[in-house]
C-alpha cells in the first residue's frame, strides 16, 4: 500500500476532531487539576491540539498561511515554556505542594 491509498480515508474531520478531544482533555486537566506544573502542561495540550487543527485546515485548502502560523505559535510556546517552567519550578522550589490557589496569595 502506498501513502495516497492510505490517506484516502483521513479527510480534516478527522484531524479535527482528534483536535477537539485533545483541546477537550487540556480543558478539562486545567480546571479540575490544582497542581501549576499540571496546569501547564494541560495549556500546552490546549495550544498543540489548536495547532493541530491550523495544520489540517492549511492541508485541506492547500494554503500555507497555516502552516506559518503554525511555525509561529510553536515559537512563542517554547519561549512561554522557557519563562512558565522556570517561574513554576522557583515556586515549587520555594513552596513544596504549592496549588493554584497557594499562587494567589503570594502577591506583594
């Protein structure tokens, strides 16, 4: 079998709809978990499943607008990976099982 006969059956609907389980599954980590470093990765689930969908859209249209934009995002979760991680892993450091909740009251 060669790769057109295989990917005859995957139209975007499918792609979108692992998206949308994905997005559901970081959606739901995120509001029932309280742990930050949970949380984080629960977003990062949340921005790979969004992307996800712009690729399938920009394979769908033969566009590579959402490819690029793709390109973009990736860039600014890995800074937002770089400052989130280390602010995370200093409060972590400083608070051993600190929750969300804890996060709130270390203001000032």
């Amino acid at each position: 079998m060669t790769l057109a006969q295989i990917e005859v059956g995957l139209t975007p609907a499918w792609y979108l709809v692992l998206a949308a389980m994905i997005f559901a599954i970081g959606a739901v980590g995120l509001l029932i978990r309280r742990n930050p470093l949970v949380m984080f990765m629960c977003v990062e689930l949340m921005l790979n499943a969004v992307t996800l969908t712009f690729v399938s859209f920009s394979r769908a249209l033969d566009d590579v607008g959402g490819q690029v934009f793709v390109f973009f995002v990736l860039v600014v979760a890995a800074a937002e990976v770089v400052v989130g991680l280390a602010l995370v892993v200093a409060i972590m450091r400083r608070r051993q099982g600190a929750d969300a909740d804890d996060l709130s009251l270390m203001r000032g």
